[in-house]
C-alpha cells in the first residue's frame, strides 16, 4: 500500500472513488464531496481544507477517508467548543484539526472506505496509522472520525480513539399502509394532538406538492434556497450551502434530491429540502417565508413521515436534536463519534469527561424513550 493526500476530489474520478462507497452511502458519493468543493461550501475561504487520505496498491485505489483540516468547528454536529476553550487557556493551540466526516451532514455511515474484495479491518487499521500521522505533520491538535458506522466504530475503539456517544430521534416505519394506519398506534391523546396539528395547516389553506431534482428548474431551485438562506441569516448565520450546491446536487441526484414545498394561494411559503437512500430518508433543511401555526411540524416531519410510508422506506432521519420530535413518534437514537487527542494530558482529560458524559447521554435516551406517543402494546 501506498498514501497520499488529495486536496481535491477531482484528482479522482467518479468511478475510482464511487467503486469504495457501499451502497445507500450517497452522502460518501463523489457527486456529493466533490460538489462541495466545487460549488464554494468547502475549500477556499470556508475554514474546511480537503485532505483526503487515500491508499493505493497495483489495482489502483484501495482505500480512502474523507478528511478536511479544520480552523473551526462549525458544521460537524458533534461540538467540541469548550474543548477548544480548555487549549487556548492552557496556552495551546486546538486549530487546526483533522476531521474525517460528511461536511454539513450528521448522519452515520461509513467513514473509512476499502475497496470490496480486501481485509477490511487490516485496511481501516492503516487508515487511522495515516490518518494520525498526517493530523501530526500538519501541526493539528486532534482527530475526529464523525458519525461512524457500527464497523468503523469497532475499529476506532479497538485502536483506542476515545468514543463519544450522542442522541438523535429517528422515526421507523413499521409496515404502516397510510398516515391514519401510522396514528392508530399512537394513545388517544397523542393522536387527537396530531390530527389537529395537521388539521390546523390544511385550514389555512395550505397545499402541499413534492418536487424531485427532474423537477426543479432553477426559478423554484432559487426559492428553495432562498427560504432555506433565510433560515440561516435569521439566527445570524451565513447558509453552509450555497445556491450553486442546490442545482449541483438536483442535477446530480434526480429522484434522490426531494423538496416538500408548502404552497399558499399558488406561492411558495415553505420547504423542506431531504436526501433519500434505498431505505432512508434524510431531512436536512427548511425555510418558510412567514409565521403559520405548526407548519414547520408539517413541512418537516409529518409530510417526511407521511413520503415514507407512501414510497416504503424503512427509516426517517430528520437531523440533529429537537425533543419536539418526540411527539410526532421519533425515538431517541444514539451516534456515535471517535477522537485522537495528540496531547496525552488532554487525552486523559477529555477521555474522564466523555465518560461521564456517555453516561448522562445513555440515560437521557432513556428516559425521553418513556415519552414516545405509541401505545404501550405498540411498543
């Protein structure tokens, strides 16, 4: 085996790249990184450096890890401020650091690639061998692997990164033939809360339509992400995406790049912009251009809820956080993240406090599981 780092994606192509990303994986796909390089939401000015570990034998690419260093820790979903805060008063410099993730994105899935047909563990454990020699080459402070699946979890734990857990609320269709079929399972109060809720939206006049990337011309591609834009620069913050990405992305997946659009008196008030898999559903953005009651509970999650149960997905991810998704019959889900901290001092400090923070994370999923909306015998 041989490295090399690849500062961008396009010194690959993507049949090379794609031959290593297991199926389902679309946010590892070449069309996705690449276009996030290419469009302004990585690279340049964006504090996100692509660093992408890469192993090649005499078959060509056997290996990869999408990895970025980093001057900030904005965008990944797993936070690590006050860590930052902890260096800087001890005299230390936290940035730059290395990051193996899905910029912008926190949902699991495989972060160390190997192509089909080799040792997977033999390959990963290089990977991570590489990945720290880099992170000391380059003068960073740390690793971060983000929302790992079971088996690079496995592997990062048995090389002794220092795991973090986090909770997520996931909504899983089982077998529901209609939304009224998905509500039965709920208690009597939980349901009638729903149904009004919903009811209150369609009141008002609002209609809903589903638009996939084939049909998203650019007019409505630019309202999509001019309400999603919103969103952002209301809490102060520049989007993560831009509108170039948008059209880069609907082209790029067709079918797989959904928006559910609100519409009010023929106009656009609202949207919800999500990814699909085979068997998930990803939500990942939304904007309304004015105040409706429960319209972002309808826009977000029950119209998510409601396309699964239609087009048979298995699973709904509608992002990071939200103790209000409870209610709507999302369950509590624990992520995963992995950390190699370079300085063995704060190696022994944040390794203590993860503990106890696994801990406190552990039993709070536990406890918000007593508040899901189904009936006891549905449980």
């Amino acid at each position: 085996m041989e490295s090399r780092i690849a500062t961008s994606l396009t010194a690959l192509t993507a049949r090379e790249w794609d031959a290593l990303v297991p199926d389902g994986a679309l946010f590892l796909q070449h069309a996705f990184l690449e276009g996030l390089e290419q469009t302004g939401c990585t690279d340049g000015d964006t504090g996100w450096e692509s660093a992408h570990v890469l192993l090649t034998d005499l078959h060509g690419l056997a290996a990869a890890a999408p990895a970025y260093l980093k001057t900030h820790s904005f965008g990944e979903f797993v936070f690590d401020f006050s860590w930052a805060q902890a260096y800087a008063r001890a005299g230390l410099d936290y940035y730059p650091r290395l990051v193996v993730a899905v910029p912008f994105t926190p949902a699991t899935g495989p972060r160390l690639l190997v192509r089909p047909g080799l040792d997977p563990v033999t390959i990963k454990r290089q990977l991570l061998t590489r990945l720290a020699a880099l992170a000391r080459e380059r003068g960073a402070s740390s690793v971060h692997v983000l929302f790992p699946d079971e088996a690079d979890t496995a592997v990062l734990d048995e090389a002794g990164w220092l795991g973090r857990r986090d909770c997520q609320f996931h909504w899983y269709n089982r077998g529901y033939t209609s939304f009224d079929h998905y509500l039965a399972n709920f208690t009597a109060e939980k349901r009638k809360k729903a149904r009004r809720e919903r009811r209150r939206v369609a009141e008002m006049g609002i209609r809903f339509e589903t638009w996939t990337g084939e049909q998203l011309p650019d007019e409505r591609l630019d309202a999509v992400h001019a309400l999603h834009r919103d969103t952002f620069l209301r809490h102060g913050h520049e989007p993560y995406l831009t509108r170039a990405f948008f059209t880069r992305a609907a082209r790029a997946f067709n079918r797989d790049f959904v928006v559910k659009a609100a519409l009010w008196r023929g106009a656009l008030v609202a949207c919800a912009v999500f990814f699909r898999s085979p068997d998930t559903l990803y939500g990942r953005y939304w904007g309304a251009a004015a105040d409706f009651h429960s319209l972002h509970f309808e826009t977000c999650y029950h119209q998510g809820i409601e396309y699964c149960i239609e087009t048979g997905l298995a699973r709904f991810e509608p992002g990071t956080q939200g103790e209000h998704k409870i209610a709507r019959g999302f369950e509590p889900a624990l992520t995963r993240s992995a950390h190699l901290i370079l300085d063995e001092r704060f190696r022994a400090a944040i390794g203590a406090y993860l503990a106890r923070e696994g801990h406190s994370v552990d039993a709070y999923a536990e406890a918000v599981r007593a508040h899901v909306p189904f009936r006891k015998i549905s449980r």
